[in-house]
C-alpha cells in the first residue's frame, strides 16, 4: 500500500523537476500554470480600482462586459478547435458573412433573418469541417482559406455597402438591458454555460479532448473523429455568427469590411491565455472567458487612464509569452 | 579482470524526493571494457541512478566519480562532453534531415568560411557507421530508413564523440533480432576500445548474451552485484522481485499456466486478408477460449493483420466473420460493436491519451454504452472505473490522476481495462508486454490466461518466442505478409516455430492438414 504512493510521486516529481531544475520554483509555477489567468485579472482590477478614476462604476462595467461578448462568442468556438489539436481562424470573417446575410433575409422577419445568418455561419464551419475532417487539409490552412474567402464573399453579398438593420427585435439583442443586463451579456453568458457544459459533461466533449490528446488512440478507440471534428468547426461557425449578429445589432448595420476583423487573434489570445494548451487534449471554458476578459481589461485601463493604445498591444504581447513560457513544461515533459 | 581505476563510480549516494527514497545508499562502479547489466523493476531506481549520474538530478548524499576524480554535473551536457554518453529508448533525432545530418547534429564540421562541409561530414559520417558495421546511405533521410536503423544512427551519434562510458536505456526495445546482433556487434567494439557500457534492459536473453557483471537495484538499494555468469536466470529474477527462489520456480518464466479447452466453433474468421504488398491472402480463425499466437519477424505482417481484423487498415480484399456474420471491414467503430477489442503495440503514440486521467482513458471505448441523452453516466462511469482498477491492481493515487504519470506497465493495465470493459469476444493484444516490468509481465501474462479460460478468444502478438510458444494453444506464423504454416499442441516450440518462421513453405503445408482435420 505504501509502494503505491511512492511510485507515483516519484514519476510526478521526476516530470516537474526535469521541467523547471528545482522543486521549488516548480511548485510555484504548476499552481500559476493552472491560475494565471485569475490572478492576473485580480491584479489588474486591484490595479484599477486604485488608479483608474471611475473604475468602479457600472457604465464602466456595463461597457467592458459588452464590448468582450463577442470576442467571448468566438472565443469559445476556437477553443473547442484547439482542443482537438487544430485552430479556427475565419472566425472574424464568418461574424462578417452571417452580418450581411441578416439584413438580407430580414425582409422576410427577423426570425429568417436571423436563421439565415447562423445558417451560413454553420455552413462555412461545415466546409471547414469538411477540409479538415474528410480531405485532411490542416486546420491552420483550411480556415485561414475561410479567413480570406469568407470576407470577399461576405462584401460581394453586400454589394460593397453598408447595410442598415432597423428591425427593432434585431436592435435589441445588441442595445437592451433586460434586468439592467446588456442583452449581448446574457447571450454570451448563456452560449459559454451551454458550450462550458458540451465539454465537461457530453460524450461529445469527451471525444474532443481524446482527439486533442491523441487522435490515433481516439480512433482506435473507435470515437467518430471526422464526425466530431466536423461537430467542432461547425460550433465555432455557429458560434461566430451569433458573434455577428450581435456586433451588427450593436451597430445598427452591417459593415462586412470592419466586423470581426483581426478578433481571431484576440480569440486565440483568450484561448491560450486561459490555459487550453494549443497542442490540444484540454478545454479551459471558464479560462477562456477570463482571457477574453483580461484582454479587453488591459484595453480599458490603457485607455481610460490615457496611455497610448499601442502600449496596450505590447503588454497583451507579454502576456501570451508569459502565458505561453507557463505552458511550455508540459509538452517538454 | 584485473583490478583498475573505475571510469565511472558512484559512491554511498542517496537521492531524496519528496515522501521517496529513490536511491539509498547506492555505491556502483564500471571498469574499462565492462559490459555492466543494471536491472531492477520499473520503480527500483535505475533510470533516478543514470540521472544521477548524467547530472540531470544531483544526489543529496554521495559522490559520482570519473576516471577517479569527482565530478558534480549540473546538467546532461556537462556529462556528455567529458565523455558519458546516453542512448534512450526513444529515438531523439530529426527524421527530415540525413543520417550525416543526425550522426553530426549540433557539431558538424566546418570549411574556412565557417560553412558546413558537408562532403566532410558525409565522409567522416560513413567512416563512423562503417566502424561499428552500421550499413546505411548517410546521404538518406533518416526517416527512410528502418527503426532498427535509425536507433544505430543515435547509437553512432553518440558514441562518434570521445566517449568512455556507454549508458543504453533499453536499446533494443525497438530493434530486430538481426539489428539486435548489429548492435551487440558495436557494443563489443566498444569493449574492444575499453570503454564502459551500462546496459539496462529487460530481456534477460540480451543480458545473459552480452553482459559481464550485473547490479540488481530494487526500492532505490542495490540488492546484488556480480558476475552474471554466476547468477541463474531464476536467480536474477528471484533478486529482481525480491522472491524466494522457490516461488518464482514454482510459476515458471512467464505467467502463463495451462492449455485451454477451446469451443468447437470458431467466433473469429479472417478469410483471404490482402492488402498489397504488405499482406496476402491471410486466412485463419480464433475459437472463443482459445489463445492464438501471431508470430513473425518484424514487417511480418502482424500488426497489419491485426489492424486489418480490427478495421485500422484498409483491405484490398477478403473478409472477417464474427460469430458467423460479416463485419464491415475498414471501421474500428464497427469491429468494436461486433465485440473486437484492440491493444495496440505502441503504448504511447496509439493507445494512451497522456493528458487524460486514468478514469477517462479506461472509459475510452465504453463512452458509447455510458452515455444517455448525449451525457456521460458519472455513475456508471465510476463504477465502471472502480471495478477495473481493483481487478487489475491499478496503482494511481487517484482515477483523477493523469495516465501519462503511471508507469508503463500500469498503463498497460489502464488500455487492458479499456478492452475489458467492453465484455469484448475477440481480444487482440499486440505486444502486450513491451517494455514493461518483470512484475507487471507476470501480472498481464496471468490474466491473458485466465481470460481464455473464461471463454475469450485471444490473438496474442508477441516478439518475444518465449511468450508466444508458452501462452499460445495454436501459432499462426506468419513471413513476409503471408501465412507460412500454423503449429499446435505438442508442436508448439520455440525450435519448431524458428524453424517454420525459417522454412516456411512445406511446414505450412503440414500444418494446413492437420488444421483440416481437427475442424
């Protein structure tokens, strides 16, 4: 009985210290690995909530929460990506190809409207899906096709304009405040509690992080890989554009040449920041969310205290190294 | 051997984790030209002691010295370039680049404008390989080459420096018993050469065959040190499991026990497996309780058949039957419902999922049976889990734990588990006891036995003879992809298999008789 715990102490302590040299250090940087990005956000709260006049406030608040659904929206579908070892780039293209293809159905109420721009969103997902699962093209390349793709189709749709959306339903999914929450919250909220749930408790959720972990084991495991990889960028389609159309609510129109546009790398930003390793086998939902969160809080406090934005950059820079650098031991392992 | 100064010693170290005695009080010396076996079971402190003495861990307690002076390395670098060199299990080098590429990786040589001069390294390459009668194109890509081939590569890579002492960690787990020959063939050069070799392996044949001395450590002491010669197989292991000499010759060499009654009817049927070239017309059948042994060299076509009855592999042509239906070939998902379970030969890249716990990994191929509504049944996930960890003597902290911190031959136990769990009515086992330990071995050869007396049908794939002529009722021997005779009951041998695997041909012929006959 005693042997047990030894031995496997033992395999555990030789991975840790081969990793960082000493026990120590090692200790401290497995409890950051797993926490770092609530610590980090903590700290920049504490941070403004000292400096930042009016931190505190809920216009303050209200506005930082709306201005990150979105980026949590597809934030969630790319983490599912990574989580099978691959990635969805064309998140901020297919936000734009569902914005166009709202107002384009709207004429039929809004419920078409609206099915019609998650529709092709869960399209283009599918041909990602497609090129990935069944033709074996490699996720970078195949989404990073819809990236470029998606855009110039969502522009010839819209006939090179912008086009307004005044359906007052529509309007309300990015502008009402039921229970004084911002509408784009709740939908957020709601799409990472559903998503948060598919990963822990589904067999769906199962299959993603097998494949993730070891896609030739998964398969001899007989889990329908192509199936869930095709599921999996399907989600993430579907994921942005919902992001989509609520960015277009928010605006009141649809601008296909500047919604969505560079939100995958603040997506992957999330992602990566939130602890889901991009070599796949693990999803971090809440962690996801609390990337997005501190990206969009590093934002707000480089601007509400005056600083330049493009400082903004540069930290969000160190902090994917120093989210990365956390990561690195693993792998090495 | 006459006594002279030790290249490598290793004085009364002790080395602590936390809650672990990994090494206690451990002294240890290699002379010049010593082939020295150092075994012990997974757990016993051998890889902690190499680490030690490469300088990856420095002991708490103790002294390391080379060539009589000490020495404190604070890493593996150090230790190489004085001349200790390490040769793993697995192959680190890079399969895009040529063999003179690898063999000079890191230190290739240079012309006068600082360029590499690659006709110097190709040259000097070949000289290396042809030193220790590696044949090899040094111009290839490694990765053309076969695995044996390129694991000489990392052998030549690491002993082209001016090395004096030789660590191999298991070297042949991955090699052909020619390539094993090869790679005694350098090892006696080195001999010749005087350096030191510690060898660490767990086949005893390769032991006995090159090793001088050996020193047994077991829970982090050693336990025995001395000629190997002096020291019986039964012996070895009786030290290696800290048995008395009589239990172990009671259970004999491998776990295995008796023949079994096999039912009348087959439930498995491969009829005409055929995938161009690599296997051709493969036909033979498995009775539930019964243990059929797949045997052949490597690129033999076993693990192909294997993955082909399984629906890994795609077929040109030819058919499986499970209890007289048709499977759909070319779907594992499909063999699997049809009652087909699969261990797969590489433990690490086909059968865990490393990151995962043991619970997850164990319910892999369950996830199916386990879930409603498109949830996963916790309940019935953990009862599952529960009973399977018990029965198989599972040794995690937790089922939370992940799989990759286990060792190997409890790994082992968690993809049996898997299969297990299925209540499958063929299992396949492809090497099911690679590179795991004495122990564990026993443990696993036990339950295939007592599997097949409960009724399973078992396809056992195995390298080792010893393990195919013992836990095997019938051998399917297999060359070149190609059924080249089958033996049973008495004619199970390992004389009589090498010589069918040899010959082939007209001992198939026999054997397909006889086989007529008994059905």
């Amino acid at each position: 009985m005693r042997q047990k715990g030894l031995r496997t102490k033992e395999t555990w302590v030789n991975r840790a210290s081969t990793v960082t040299g000493a026990l120590d250090r090692s200790a401290v940087t497995s409890w950051v690995r797993g926490r770092g990005v609530y610590v980090a956000f903590v700290a920049l709260v504490v941070f403004n909530l000292a400096i930042t006049p009016n931190f505190a406030s809920v216009a303050t608040l209200s506005n930082l929460l709306i201005q990150v659904s979105p980026v949590v929206l597809v934030s969630l579908g790319v983490a599912l990506a990574i989580g099978t070892e691959g990635i969805d780039l064309s998140v901020g293209s297919v936000m734009a190809l569902a914005s166009v293809f709202l107002p384009l159905y709207i004429g039929y109420g809004w419920p078409v409207g609206i099915f019609a721009a998650l529709l092709v969103g869960a399209m283009a997902g599918l041909v990602n899906g497609s090129l990935v699962a069944f033709v074996g093209v490699q996720p970078i390349i195949a989404t990073l096709a819809m990236l470029v793709g998606g855009r110039g189709l969502a522009q010839i749709f819209a006939g090179g304009q912008l086009l307004i959306v005044s359906d007052p339903a529509v309007l309300a999914l990015g502008q009402a405040r039921p229970f004084g929450i911002p509408a784009p919250v709740i939908v957020a909220t709601v799409a990472a509690i559903v998503v948060g749930f598919l990963v822990k408790r589904t067999t769906f959720g199962r299959y993603v992080v097998a494949i993730g972990g070891n896609r030739s084991a998964s398969y001899l495991s007989g889990h329908p890989v192509r199936r869930t990889l095709l599921a999996v960028y399907a989600i993430s389609g579907l994921l942005a554009a919902l992001a989509g159309i609520v960015a277009t609510a928010r605006l009141g129109a649809s601008d296909p040449s500047n919604i969505g546009i560079l939100i995958e790398l603040s997506a992957i930003t999330a992602v990566v920041v939130g602890g889901t390793p991009l070599s796949g086998g693990r999803v971090k939902i809440l962690g996801t969310v609390m990337g997005a969160l501190l990206i969009q809080l590093i934002a707000t406090t480089f601007i509400a205290n005056n600083l330049p934005f493009t400082w903004a950059q540069v930290f969000t820079a160190a902090i994917i190294l120093v989210a990365v650098y956390l990561q690195k031991g693993r792998g090495a392992a | 051997m006459e006594q002279q100064t030790p290249i490598l010693e290793v004085r009364r170290v002790t080395k602590r984790f936390p809650g672990v005695l990994a090494l206690d009080d451990v002294s240890f010396e290699l002379r010049p030209g010593e082939v020295r076996a150092l075994v012990g079971e997974n757990g016993a402190g051998k890889s902690t002691l190499i680490k030690v003495i490469t300088g990856v861990y420095s002991p708490e307690e103790g002294e390391v010295f080379f060539k009589g002076e000490e020495v404190s390395f604070s890493d593996p670098r150090e230790s190489q370039a004085v001349g200790i060199s390490t040769i793993y299990q697995e192959i680190n080098l890079i399969p895009l680049l040529s063999v003179a590429q690898n063999v000079f990786l890191g230190r290739e040589p240079r012309n006068t404008f600082g360029l590499i001069d690659v006709n110097r390294m190709n040259r000097e390459a070949a000289e290396i390989l042809e030193r220790y009668g590696i044949r090899a194109d040094v111009t290839a890509p490694l990765h053309s080459l076969g695995l044996g081939v390129q694991q000489m590569v990392a052998i030549a890579r690491a002993i082209s420096v001016d090395t004096r002492a030789v660590i191999m960690d298991e070297p042949t787990s991955s090699l052909e018993a020619r390539e094993v020959e090869t790679l005694f063939g350098v090892i006696r050069q080195l001999r010749e050469e005087r350096v030191g070799v510690i060898y660490v392996s767990h086949r005893l044949d390769e032991l006995y065959e090159i090793c001088d001395r050996v020193t047994v450590l077991r829970d982090g002491r050693v336990v025995h040190t001395g000629e190997l010669a002096d020291l019986s197989r039964l012996q070895l292991i009786a030290h290696m499991l800290g048995r008395e000499l009589t239990e172990v010759e009671a259970e004999g060499a491998t776990g295995f026990g008796e023949e079994h009654e096999a039912a009348k009817e087959p439930i498995l049927e491969a009829k005409g497996l055929t995938q161009w070239p690599r296997l051709r017309e493969i036909t033979f059948d498995v009775r539930p309780g019964e243990v059929v042994g797949l045997a052949g060299l490597l690129g033999a076509g076993r693990t192909e058949t294997a993955k082909a009855i399984f629906g890994a592999e795609p077929l040109d042509s030819g058919s499986v039957k499970v209890g007289g239906d048709d499977l759909r070939t070319g779907s594992p998902g499909a063999a699997i419902k049809a009652g087909i379970a699969f261990l797969p030969e590489d433990r690490k890249s086909e059968g865990i999922i490393p990151d995962l716990s043991v619970k997850e990994n164990i319910v892999a191929a369950a996830l199916p049976r386990l879930t409603h509504a498109g949830l996963v049944s916790e309940k019935e996930q953990d009862q599952l889990v529960d009973r399977f960890i018990e029965s198989l003597g599972i040794k995690a902290s937790s089922p939370d734990q992940p799989v990759r911190e286990l060792s190997g031959g409890n790994q082992q136990k968690v993809l049996l588990a898997r299969w297990l769990c299925m209540n499958p009515k063929v299992l396949i086992l492809d090497e099911p006891t690679r590179g795991i330990d004495v122990g564990a071995k026993a443990e696993i050869q036990k339950l295939v036995d007592d599997l097949a007396l409960d009724g399973l049908a078992v396809i056992l794939i195995s390298s080792e003879l010893e393990e195919i002529t013992e836990g095997s009722d019938r051998v399917v021997a297999l060359r070149d992809g190609a059924v080249v005779g089958v033996l049973s009951g008495e004619d199970i041998t390992e004389g009589r298999l090498m010589e069918v695997l040899a010959h082939g041909g007209d001992a198939a012929e026999g054997s397909e008789n006889e086989r007529d006959v008994g059905e």
